[in-house]
C-alpha cells in the first residue's frame, strides 16, 4: 500500500543534520555519485591473445592483465612476461584482490 501524506520524521540524531527525509536521500545520492570508480576489467581472452603477468603486481600466478590494460598501466622495473592464450580466463585488471592497485590501468 502506498504511503500517503508528509513523509515520516526521521530519528532526532538525525533531524538536525537531515531535517526532512528528502535531504537525507539528496547526501546519500551525492555520496554515491562522489566516490571514485573502478572498474574490473574482466576482458574473456581468446585462443592467442597476449596476456601479461606482472610477478611484482599479481597476488598469484593465475593474476593476469590483457594487453590493452598493461599497455595503459606503468609496469616499469617490475618482473614482467607474456604469453599467448589458449581460451578461458580473464583479465584482473581493477581487482584489489587479484593485484595491486598501483599496476592497474586508469
């Protein structure tokens, strides 16, 4: 059922911040549209795409990167090598768990 007439009052913690619910969605809404994003690659590599392993970067050796994103991300010093793909997996590129954040591409 549909709710009719004023919106509720919000708890007194938070009326002084917020008076009426509409403000509080309207900070909640900024807070979203705010924060950085980052985006997970996950390119699905194809039999004989290049693939970039990164030793200094990678949280393990099946941590991976197309090449569109190692060619836009600074590798420079790190143990690097490529090979082709057979099919199968994905790129890692953006995810925190699989490699470090300084090796992403922006």
């Amino acid at each position: 059922k549909p709710h009719r007439g004023p919106p509720p009052p919000l708890p007194p913690t938070l009326s002084s911040r917020y008076p009426t619910a509409h403000s509080a969605r309207l900070s909640i809404q900024s807070l979203g549209s705010s924060a950085p994003r980052r985006r997970v690659c996950q390119y699905p590599f194809k039999r004989n795409d290049i693939v970039w392993v990164c030793r200094t970067c990678q949280s393990d050796e099946t941590c991976v990167l197309c090449h569109e994103c190692f060619a836009h991300s600074d590798h420079e010093g790190h143990d690097v090598a490529f090979y082709h793909a057979q099919a199968g997996g994905c790129c890692d590129c953006g995810d925190a768990d699989a490699w470090d954040p300084g090796g992403f591409c922006p």
